[in-house]
C-alpha cells in the first residue's frame, strides 16, 4: 500500500517535472493570484511557477519571464514575511503588507501554506488579494472622520491623537501646552445674522488663529466656536502665554464680513501636557476649564489642579445629590422658635440635612450652593415643602389635635424665578391635610431685587394660600423701603450677624433698634438670628423683637425631638 505525501514530503527528481506540471495547472484554475515561492539553500527566493493573477499584482511591469521569477522577494515586506514564516518552519502565514512606500504601491493580504520541498529547497503557495482599493477608501474614510469639513482643519478626534502622539515623545511635564479658544458671543452672531454668516465667521476666525501661530504648532475646530491647539514649549509656560496674547492681539481689528464689520472677542484657557498627565482627553478637558475661567477674568488663565479639583468634587455633589433627592435620602431637622414675651415655641425652622453613605454627613453650606447651581434647587425645594408639611400633620397626628405650630421653609431666589411656587405649596398642603396659615416661606432679599414684580406675583400667590412670608438675613443685603411697603412681607428677620455683634458693637445695637422700629411701623412682626446666650435673650426681648431662635435655646432637632421640646416648653409656659 502507497505512504501518505504531506506537506513536507520531498518528491524524488524522477517524479519533479510531473509535479510541476500539476502545480501549474493547478496555479491556473485558482480564482485568486498565487505563486509558489522556493528558497534555495543559498537563502535567495525564487518565483517557481505562478498564474497570470499573480503576475500582474506582484512583477514589475516590462520585465522578462525570467526576471519576473528570480530576486521578487529577496528585500521588502514580501521577503520579510516569507523569511518569518521558513524559519518558523509554520505550516501556514497571514500578513498584510504594502509592495512600496512610493506612489502605485499596492496593498496586498498575502497567505503563506507549505508545499513538498524539492531537495533542499523548501517551497510554499503564496497566495495574494489585492487591497489597495479597500484601504485607500479607508484612509479616504478616515481622513474624513478626523477633519472638520468647514474649515478643513483637524477635528477634535483627530486633536485628541496628535495629543497623545506628543505625550507619548514627551520627556518632561511641561514639553507641551494645549491652548482652548472660544468665540464669545458667538451664538448671538449666528442668530442675529444667519447660519452663512456665521459659518464664514468661523472660517474668517480659523485663519486668524493660524496666522497667530508658530511653524510646528497644531490648530484644530474642536466645538461649534471653539479651537483647540498644541503647541511645544522651548521656553516653558511662558511660550504659551505669549501665544495667548498673540491670538488675542490678532482678534482685535474687526472681521469684514459681507458689509459688515464685526468685533469678536474670545477667551483664551491653557493647561500643560505631558507624560505625567495620563491621557490626552485630560489635557484637552484641564484647557477646557481654564477657558471657562478665562471668560469671567477676561484675561487667558492657566489651568490650576487644586481649582479643577474642586470643581469635580462639586460635580460629584451634585450627582449623590440628585440620587438622594430621587431616593428620599434627605432629612429635616427643626430649629426652635421662641416668643420671647412667653418663652413659648411658636414654630420651627426647617433646615434640610444629608447623611451621605460614604461621605457622611455634608455641611447645606456644602450641598446648597451645587443645588442652586445645577438646578437641583428646585426638586430640593419642593421635596423640603411636602416633608414639612407631612412633618405637622405626623405632629397633629400623634398630639390627636391641630397643633399651633407653623414651619419656616427657606425658598431660593432659583424658585421665585423658576417654579410656580404657590402650585408647590399648594400640594404639599392639599397632599398632607395641612392648612397654609402653617406655613412661612423665608426668602433673601436678593430673591426680591432679581425682579420685584415676578416676587410681587409669586407673594401674592402665597398669601392666597393664607401663608405668612418672611424676609430672611435682613440688614445685610440692599433692602429697599419701596419692596417692603409694596410687598406683602409679614416677617422681618435679623441676620445673626447683628445680633451676636450687638452686645460689644453699639452700630449693630443701633441698625437693630432701626429694624425693629421699621418692622413695628410697617405693621411685621421681627425673628432675630443666631441667639446664644441669656444676655442677648433678654436684650431683645427688651428692645420689642418678636421671636428668637438660636443655640441659647436649641440646636436644630429630629422631628420627634422637635414634638417633645414643644411640648416641654408649652408646659413650661403655662406654669409660668
């Protein structure tokens, strides 16, 4: 019985002529080019046999048969990958490679399987697609993908790699600066005088920058009126302050656009790349922030990492903040008020509190400024009026009576100007069974003064739902007589400030004699601040002030807490 042949067999002379004529009828009939490749002892390739397809994909053109088939592989990727794959002794290769780096190279998906060896010559079938029309849509797609079609220049992917390519040359920290340019003012233009008008402005402003910059630095169209550039630094960081005031100085004579003249201003951020950085997307983000700085100094400004941390952190606020309010994570806690004619608790303060899970408990000092920053004031706020509101009716329900106590819930100026806040009110009432009398909505002047006749509209509301309303931290602020006369404002409280000066301070002891002579003439009624010892109690009680609230009497207290000192100072009240 005959032995099997594989791949490595190697066929006696006698037997080579039919094998190669088999090899050839078989190159023939493939639909695909391929040749069979020998590798001689001395080490040289050598075409053996191949198709048509393979000819006209591999050889140069105007050379002979013979020249075709000797010396095609010795140099060049082709060469490399055959030489990879005989000296792995493989059984099959996959590559890719380019024929040259010249114009009319082609790009080839080359396979490599291995034939019998005829003596000491080993042999493969190298078969070879032809890419070259594939890849070059590629690059062409890819081309397109990194630029910014209105102005030609790199787009902020694109932006984003010649980043990273710098990064990673870098040598030092500083060796590189990314420059953030923003047009103010920009959207306005666009509006004002269409979207041609505004596109040619772009363009216009694209090569101004390019003439602001060095040979070697980099401009891209990272945004809709922002440009992004990296720039190598010789000098340090002061090259890329003077490229700043360069692009500044550059943007000072007007555009012509049309028959118009146009004066753009812009804003100019710069962070430092390097290898310490971690990626280029950080980089490009620190120039971000430090433009945004740049907008309200109205002068370029350097990204500083203690700044930029502090605004994470205040971002990550935020977005704990927003679960917490969706997950009912908040608390109220009730700071006492006293009437300090009969020392008895007339109502209580709400103040929100926010045990986090990890960060423990975070200071409203903290948490309150991010809310009215983002926005999150207003679901704060609404979700603090229905928690007071279901806190009094607990009350009511556990005394078995209505309870003559009413809760100050403090109301931004975020929710004067943006909420329907008697809507709010409203449903917290209807939703809890509490009356409005209850309630007392505290806001600060600069509630009022943002815009008198929307806080007119929205007091007026208020007092249809028979709430009392109150000026909070009043004598510090820009009150105006005017606002107090043609508001309906039943409660004037004296910031603390004034009150925990006045007893070493004969200027507080006076502005507070003011307020509560004002207060009495305008028919309101006054809550001092920040009480905290018996002098300061008495002192008031004195002088005519009608509430009080501070340390002296409590700190804020649970809901539970807040029911039992009621009680204990009602009883306490009424023995005296």
């Amino acid at each position: 019985m005959p032995s099997k042949v594989n791949s490595r067999t190697s066929f006696p002379t006698r037997r080579w002529d039919d094998v190669r004529d088999a090899d050839r009828r078989l190159l023939e009939a493939l639909p695909i080019a391929a040749g069979i490749v020998g590798r001689g002892p001395d080490g040289l390739y050598l075409l053996q046999e191949c198709n048509a397809k393979f000819v006209d994909i591999i050889a140069a053109p105007g050379l002979s048969s013979d020249e075709r088939k000797t010396g095609l592989f010795d140099l060049g990727p082709l060469g490399d990958g055959l030489r990879g794959f005989f000296e792995e002794d493989a059984e099959t290769r996959e590559f890719g490679c380019r024929t040259s780096a010249q114009v009319g190279g082609r790009d080839l998906a080359v396979k490599l399987a291995a034939l019998a060896s005829k003596g000491d010559q080993r042999r493969c079938l190298m078969s070879v697609v032809d890419r070259t029309s594939e890849v070059q849509n590629e690059r062409n797609l890819r081309s397109e993908m990194l630029r910014d079609s209105l102005t030609g220049l790199a787009n902020r992917l694109a932006f984003a790699e010649t980043i990273e390519a710098a990064m990673a040359t870098s040598e030092r920290s500083d060796s590189h600066a990314v420059l953030v340019v923003d047009m103010n003012r920009f959207s306005r233009i666009n509006e004002s005088l269409g979207a041609l008008t505004g596109d040619e402005l772009i363009i216009t402003f694209a090569r101004r920058l390019l003439s602001a910059l060095r040979s070697g630095d980099t401009l891209a169209r990272t945004g809709g009126n922002e440009f992004g550039i990296l720039m190598a630094l010789p000098g340090g960081l002061n090259d890329a302050l003077v490229a700043a005031d360069r692009i500044l100085e550059a943007m000072m004579a007007p555009f012509r656009l049309s028959d118009m003249e146009i004066r753009v201003d812009c804003a100019v951020g710069c962070a430092l790349v390097g290898e310490a950085l971690g990626d280029a997307e950080a980089g490009f983000r620190n120039a971000q922030f430090a433009m945004k700085k740049a907008k309200l100094a109205g002068v370029p400004q350097v990204y500083e990492p203690l700044e930029a941390s502090a605004a994470r952190h205040r971002f990550s606020i935020e977005t704990d903040l927003r679960r917490a309010i969706e997950n009912d994570e908040l608390t109220l806690a009730f700071q006492p008020l006293i009437d300090l004619s009969s020392g008895a608790v007339a109502g209580f303060e709400a103040l929100a509190r926010w045990d986090h899970a990890t960060r423990g408990p975070v200071s409203p000092v903290e948490f309150i400024p991010v809310a009215e920053e983002s926005g999150l004031i207003l679901s704060l706020g609404r979700w603090a009026l229905h928690a007071a509101a279901r806190t009094m009716a607990q009350w009511d329900a556990k005394a078995a009576r209505t309870l003559p106590i009413y809760i100050g819930v403090n109301v931004s100026a975020i929710q004067i100007a943006r909420d329907d806040l008697a809507v709010a009110v409203a449903d917290a009432l209807k939703a809890n069974g509490v009356e409005g009398s209850r309630f007392n909505l505290e806001l600060t002047e600069s509630a009022i003064v943002q815009d008198p006749r929307r806080a007119g509209r929205v007091l007026d509301a208020l007092k249809g739902l028979h709430a009392t309303v109150a000026m909070d931290d009043f004598g510090t602020g820009y009150s105006s007589l005017a606002y107090l006369q043609k508001l309906p404002i039943d409660v004037l409280k004296i910031d603390r400030s004034l009150v925990t000066g006045m007893m070493i301070d004969p200027d507080s002891v006076a502005i507070i004699r003011a307020v509560l002579s004002l207060a009495e003439a305008l028919g309101m009624k006054t809550t001092a601040e920040g009480i905290e010892t018996r002098e300061l109690n008495e002192t008031l009680a004195s002088l005519g002030c009608s509430t009080g609230q501070g340390f002296y009497y409590a700190k804020p207290l649970a809901p539970e807490e807040a029911l039992d000192y009621w009680l204990s100072r009602s009883e306490l009240a009424a023995q005296a």
